[in-house]
C-alpha cells in the first residue's frame, strides 16, 4: 500500500532542478492516463476528430493556498494571478479553445501537515471543490528518494499539487500539469522512470521497447520512431509529437543524436509543454494534444457550466486617500480608489516596505475602500490595490502610495488624560465599544460618539478615576459608519475615530 502512494506521489513530476537524478513515473497511475487518453482517442476518431463542445470552453479553478499552522508562509496571492495569466496566455496563444477561471474565493488552510506535504497527500482530498480544477500550493512535497517534485498530479485523487516557487508567470509548470490533468502523458512515455536517455543504460540506437520500469520491472512502452509509423501504439501513443527518450536538457536545441529503433536520429519538440525541456523552450502544444485536452474536458460533466467572462477596463485603479505623501494617524487610517468598470474584486496591499514584503496586510475586498487600526506610530508605510475578476487577472497594480504615521496618535490634550484606545474597531453593528484611557488623576468629563459630520449623536458624562479606565460604550441603533469617540474635559477634546461595519 505504501509503494502505492508512492507511485501515485511520483506519477507527474514536471520540471525539476536538473541537476538532479530525473524523475520517475509510476505504472498505476500511468495506466489510469493512459486508459483516458485511450478513450479520448477513440471518442475522437469516432466524432472524425471534432470534438462535441465547440467554441471558447471556460474552465473553473480552484487554488488552495496552504500556509503553515499560524498562517505563514502561504504563497502571495499576487503570484496566483500571475500564474492565472500566464496560464490563459499559453491556452489562449496555442487557440486551444479553453480558459481558465477563479472558482468562487481562494481557500486559506492553515495547516503544517499539508504544508510540508508528505507522500500521502489523501488528507487534501476532502478539501477538493467537487467542481472545479483543485491546486494545492504548498511549501514542499516529500523527496522520495533523490526525487524532488515540483509538482504532479495525482490521477487517482483527480487533483495538483504545486510548490508555491513553481507558481507565478516565469514557470511552465502549472500548464504543463493542467495537460496532465485532461489526460496527456509525458511525450517520452515510458521512460519517466528511466532516469533519461543515456547510453550505457540504453544504448544507441535504443531498443524496441522503453526501459522496464523499475517499480514494476515488466511494463515497457514501444519506443516511438521517428518517421511516425508506430506513433498510435508508441511513446505518448500522440502522433504529431515526435519521439522523447526523456531528455531534459535546459537549453532548446536538442542535439544528442541518440537513434529511434530503426537507426533514424530522433528529433523531440523541445518546445512541448509536456516534455522536461526547460520553461523558457516549453511553448507550444500540438494539435492532437489540443483535441485529447478538449475531448477529456468535454467527459468531465462536473467542471461544465454557463460562466460568461466579464468585460473589465485595462487600467489599474486610482488611489484616492490618503493622499501619497502625508502623515496619517496610527489608530484608524482609511484608503479608498476609483473602482474600475468590469472588476469585481481588489486586492488591496499595506506594508512597511515598497516591495510589499515587511509585515504585509492583504486583503481580497469586493468593495474599492478599506481601512485599518493599529499601525506602528513613527513608521512610514505603503500601499497599493490591483483589480480583478473571477477570469481577468492579468491587469496591472497601481504604483504604491506611501504614508508616514503620526508620532503623537491616540495621545491626549487633555491634561489629565493620557493615551487612550478604542476595541474592536471596527465593531460589529449594535455591538458596545470599549474605551481604555489611562487618567494621571481623576477628573470629570463628557464622553461622546460624534458623527464624522460633527454632529454629537449621544452623550454621557463621566467620572475619570486615576489609573486605567474600562467603558463600555453603546453603539446600538447607529448606522454602519465611521464616527468619533470624542471626550471633552478640562476645556480640552480627544478624539478617535472608529467604524461601526456593515
Ligand atoms: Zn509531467
């Protein structure tokens, strides 16, 4: 049982250092492929190669974004749409006819046992959307001997699973797996377990047949030749990819001279997304593979739906407050842009640095403001919002605003007052606000919750003892807002601002 899990663990390895021993494909799980490309083709050839859904076919995608338990280390959501364009752009450059969409929200797990994935993934299963593509990005996947994956995909669990490095525009990955997941193999079928071509192994020319696999010493695939005539029973048994030995070569001219079967020297697609060649040569997916891709999502009945893609203007949204450049109070600072026609979501980062990476806050907001409490005082911050929608990802983020906090927030000036705060902020809809204050002596005073418009709303006096001072405060039958908590004392006023949320 545990080789099993193994085996499926390791079936899709794509890219990986290639420094390292190659990758190994499991028999199982290459069988489970293998028998749906099988009736993929057959489908095919009996509707003479046209495949039922015609037209643009949007495809949902669910991304999981594991972090570990106390919720760091998660993969920025930043690089996920990243990932969610380069993806389309692939789909979209190769006219495959299928795009991708975020499925709903992403989930959050926060859970160190998935995040260092081990061999056995099965706890991610029942956290799999029942109607969408599932990727699980991770921080890491167990090594299972000198093999480490950047990512695969398990047929049997119907699932991928991704290192948060791999994800992003810059990696090849992601699309490489999605054409695993609607049924390709690698185009050097067979050999996945070979450790690649080489010739003491595997002589040149090679044999009739890829090396037996060594978790399961009997199972071979015939070798594909070159000039094509075995391909239908060969190799990735996809006749317009030419022959593969597994080789993994970085650069994108193949030059080995290792001989098909018959002594022709066989010329790979180094740029086929399904081969091991590096991501800068991996562009392109055939014709034949673009039908399989097709004929497997149009048998996959869960993943079918009307989604229609929303029209969103090409422009990042524009700030509005605070204004770049100015100082802001640490206790309560608001942010609000334009929103932008067509998106139905932002992304909205703060963060001590420019590069968005010192304590950063990020928030997925379906309306274009936000706010927050409790900043560090003396600090300078920055901030930035991207639109979206479900299938547009791709738009630009605004350039930062940045803003420096007040050194002199949430003291007093009054007297006898010291600092003083207000919890939760914001509060939940007739919810009582509590008061902390600190008074050097006691004093007498009014404490009020005043309209941003400056209209006093209700007010009560109140006897200030020396020392720290806890108030509950009603909020009940005010409306979602911002409001101050104004007191008056000693022919001086404090104020501080809060929200009651919607
Ligand atoms: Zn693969």
């Amino acid at each position: 049982m545990k080789l099993l899990k193994l085996i499926i663990l390791l079936l899709i390895i794509p890219i990986f250092g290639f420094g390292q021993n190659p990758n190994r494909c499991g028999t199982i799980e290459l069988d489970l492929l293998t028998e749906r490309l099988k009736r993929n083709k057959q489908l095919l050839s009996e509707n003479n190669g046209v495949y039922s859904r015609g037209g643009d076919k949007y495809i949902p995608i669910k991304f999981h974004l594991i972090a570990k338990d106390d919720g760091v280390g998660r993969v920025s959501e930043s690089k996920v749409f990243s990932q969610l364009c380069a993806l389309n752009e692939f789909y979209a450059n190769n006219n495959t006819g299928v795009q991708f969409y975020l499925s709903g929200d992403f989930e959050y797990h926060d859970n160190s046992d998935l995040y260092f994935l081990p061999s056995d993934d099965s706890a991610l299963v029942p956290l799999k959307s029942p109607t969408a593509v599932n990727v699980f990005i991770v921080s890491s996947i167990e090594n299972v001997g000198d093999i480490s994956p950047a990512g695969y995909y398990s047929p049997s669990d119907d699932m991928l699973v991704m290192l948060k490095g791999q994800v992003g525009a810059s990696s090849t990955t992601l699309q490489h797996e999605i054409g695993h997941y609607f049924s390709l193999p690698h185009p050097f079928n067979g050999w996945d377990f070979s450790g690649g071509w080489n010739l003491a192994d595997h002589g040149n020319p090679v044999g009739v047949d890829s090396p037996p696999n060594p978790f399961f010493p009997y199972e071979t695939v015939p070798n594909e030749k070159q000039d094509g005539s075995n391909c239908n029973f060969a190799g990735d048994y996809i006749c317009d990819t030419p022959p593969d030995y597994l080789f993994y070569i970085s650069n994108c001219n193949y030059t080995g001279g290792v001989m098909d079967p018959d002594g022709v020297p066989v010329d790979p697609d180094e740029t086929n997304v399904m081969s091991y060649f590096g991501d800068n040569c991996t562009n392109y997916i055939s014709p034949d593979q673009i039908a399989l891709v097709n004929t497997d999502f149009d048998n996959r009945p869960e993943l079918h739906n009307n989604f229609t893609p929303m029209e969103i203007a090409d422009m990042a949204p524009v700030l509005l407050v605070p204004e770049n450049n100015t100082n802001q109070d640490a206790s309560f600072v608001a942010f609000d842009w334009d929103e932008v026609p067509g998106a139905t979501h932002y992304f909205f980062e703060l963060s001590r640095s420019p590069d968005f990476t010192l304590f950063p806050i990020r928030r997925i907001l379906t309306t274009s403001s936000t706010f927050t409490g409790g900043l560090l005082e003396d600090r300078t911050y920055y901030w930035r919002v991207k639109a979206f929608n479900a299938y547009e990802t791709c738009l630009s983020t605004t350039p930062f605003y940045t803003f420096t906090t007040d050194v002199m927030s949430g003291t007093s000036t009054i007297p006898s007052l010291g600092k003083w705060r207000v919890d939760p902020n914001p509060v939940a809809q007739n919810e009582d606000i509590q008061l902390t204050l600190y008074a050097k002596k006691a004093f007498d005073g009014e404490i009020a919750i005043v309209s941003i418009a400056g209209q006093t709303l209700r007010a009560m006096p109140y006897r200030f003892v020396a020392g720290t001072n806890t108030i509950s405060y009603a909020t009940e039958g005010l409306d979602a807002g911002m409001y101050l908590v104004s007191i008056q004392a000693e022919n001086a006023r404090s104020n501080q601002k809060f929200v009651i949320a919607r």
